[in-house]
C-alpha cells in the first residue's frame, strides 16, 4: 500500500498560508492510530475497512476529498453493498471524522477557477487529519496500557509460581488463575497484585535442597523401653545434651555467621539474638523469622540461619529455603543436629 502525505493545517494557520506552515503528516499512521483506538469509538473492523478503501483513493498533491463514486468504493472495500456504506460513513460523519460537501446533483468532482480557487464536492477526511494528535495519543495510551498489563499479568504469574511452590494446594493461588483467564483491567490487576503480596511474602521460586541437605530416613537413634516417667525423664536428659553438643557443633562449624559479630556466642540466647540479626541482611523478613520460632521453636529457627549463611550460594534462594524448611513441606524432615554432623564431616574431609 502506498503512503500518502498529506498536509494538516493547523488552527492558527491561516488559508493562504497553510501549505507553508504545516508540516506532512503520514495518513496511513493516523489510520492506524484510529484502526487501534476503534473500540473508544464504537467502530467496528467493518468501518475501518471502509475508511482504509476512502483513504486510498487520495493521492499527494489533490487535497483530502475522496471523489470516488459509491459503487467504486464498494468495489475496493471488496464487494460490500451501498447500503452498508452509507452506514458507515455516516457513523464517521457522526464521530466528526468525516463531512460531506455535496454538488447540487450529488455527484462527487472538484472545479477550479482561473486564478487557481478551487470547490469540492464530495467526502471530506480533512477532520480525520486535524484529529491526527488526539488519535496518535490515544493509540499509544493504548499501547502503554497494554504492555502495563502484560507487565503485571507476569509479575502476578511469577508470585503465583512462588507461592505454590511451597503450597501447592493453595486456595488463593487457584482463584486468582481463574480471575486471570478473562479479560481484566489495570486497576483489577494491581488489585491482585496486592492481594497477592502478602501471600508471598518471602517467598520466590523454591530451590532444591542441597545434596549436602539430604536426610537419612532416621537419625539413629536407639529408644530403650522403660516405664514411662523413666522415659520421659531420659527423653528430657537427651534433648538437654543434644541442645548442649548442638550448640557447640554450631558454633564451630557456621564460621560465616560468628564473622558478623564480634562477641562470643556461649548461650542459646545469644544464638537466638544474633540469628535475629542475620535474618534481614539474609533477605528473610523479620516477621517470617519470629512465625519460624513460634512453629518449630527459637532454637531450629535460629540453627537454620546459621546453616543456610554457612552453605552460602548452594542455596540459590536464603528467604524461600528458609520458609521450605521452617515453614513450608521440609519442615518435618529439618534436623539441625543432623545437618552440623553432616556439615562436620564435610569439613574434615575438606581439611
């Protein structure tokens, strides 16, 4: 298709001078501007067919009346009836895209004067090109809404991702991919966009644990059946030495995170300030941390602190690990005692 420019006169230029004042604008641009804005005018791919066959009758130089016959523009527009295209030039008409001039017999031709004044008689597209700026702004408002909406249909999407890897039968995430599947608006996506925030929180595409993370079925340790005080007083026994070598081992083996304090870790509760510390600098929000203690108790969830800073970039994600194994479907397989010996041994190896 041919591209033909065309003057638009500006409002202060006056008639005589308006060739030399105003500059050549694409028709085909500004057609393209209304052909992707027809929605917010009522028009339908119907009538844009119609105008590109109106417009292609212009030619450079002849000014902006078409002065093709009716039964012409039919045939361009490829065989569509006169009635219909009555219709939608008075639709265009109507929107203020359009004037008709016509001759005294209706008939559509142009005469001119000796001294070069010239009459027209047929469908002027001059409102068309003098609308050019307010097409032109609307296509690419448009066209910025559109790639804003891609923008966070993705971001949605990815969190979506995110928080079904650690629940994968979560109720929310299932509603919101049913809302996705229609057309929404900007502000309904940014919408679930917030709502989704906090169901997210902390959380980003899940990781596989680490080789080094794998757990033996059982710890190996050897239940001896006695009355039930007994056992219950031996049980207690255990946790308090286990706590005690546990402790130790943690604080030998996890040298990255004693590297962020410059005083001695003796008790849990130093353990347990400092993991506090360490969370935020590690991505892990305070609040995910605190709800970690409260589940699986301050001691785990600051052991998991130090294991993760210890293992460093083999665990591609600290605050989505963390939740994993605090919070989400690893929790009940995550041993620390069990890990440091691991990590112990590793270390000796290494040495």
């Amino acid at each position: 298709m041919a591209f033909t420019k065309l003057s638009i006169q500006s409002a202060e230029a006056g008639i005589g001078t308006a060739a030399a004042s105003t500059p050549e604008t694409d028709i085909w641009v500004i057609f393209r501007a209304l052909r992707d804005t027809r929605s917010l005018f009522g028009l339908r791919p119907g009538h844009v067919q119609t105008l590109q066959a109106m417009l292609s009758f212009l030619r450079p130089g002849h000014g902006d009346t078409v002065f093709a016959s009716n039964t012409e523009i039919c045939r361009r527009i490829g065989g569509v009836d006169e009635r219909t295209l009555r219709r939608h030039i008075d639709r265009f008409v109507e929107l203020g895209f359009m004037k008709r001039h016509d001759s005294p017999n209706r008939k559509r031709y142009r005469v001119k004067s000796s001294d070069g004044l010239t009459i027209s008689y047929g469908i002027s597209l001059s409102p068309l090109l003098e609308r050019a700026k307010e097409l032109l702004a609307a296509a690419q408002e448009m066209e910025n809404a559109r790639r804003d909406r891609i923008f966070l249909r993705k971001q949605i999407l990815t969190k979506l991702d995110q928080l079904e890897e650690v629940d994968p039968e979560n109720a929310f995430a299932r509603e919101v991919r049913r809302v996705l599947r229609r057309k929404i608006s900007i502000a309904e996506y940014h919408a679930l966009l917030d709502g989704i925030a906090g169901h997210c929180e902390d959380m980003s595409t899940a990781v596989d644990a680490p080789d080094t993370l794998q757990l033996p079925a059982n710890d190996g340790q050897n239940v001896r059946h006695h009355s039930k005080s007994e056992k219950e007083q031996k049980d207690l026994e255990l946790t308090n030495d286990r706590a005690a070598t546990t402790l130790q081992i943690l604080t030998t083996i996890c040298d990255q995170a004693l590297s962020f304090t410059t005083t001695s870790l003796r008790t849990w509760s130093d353990v347990e300030n400092h993991a506090r510390t360490l969370a935020p600098m590690m991505g892990i929000h305070t609040t995910t941390f605190e709800r970690a203690a409260r589940t699986i108790g301050p001691e785990k969830a600051s052991c998991a602190i130090f294991i993760i800073l210890q293992l460093g970039n083999r665990i591609k994600d600290f605050g989505a690990y963390f939740h994993s194994i605090t919070l989400g479907r690893r929790e009940s397989s995550f041993n620390p005692t069990l890990l440091l010996e691991r990590l112990s041994r590793v270390e000796t190896a290494c040495a």
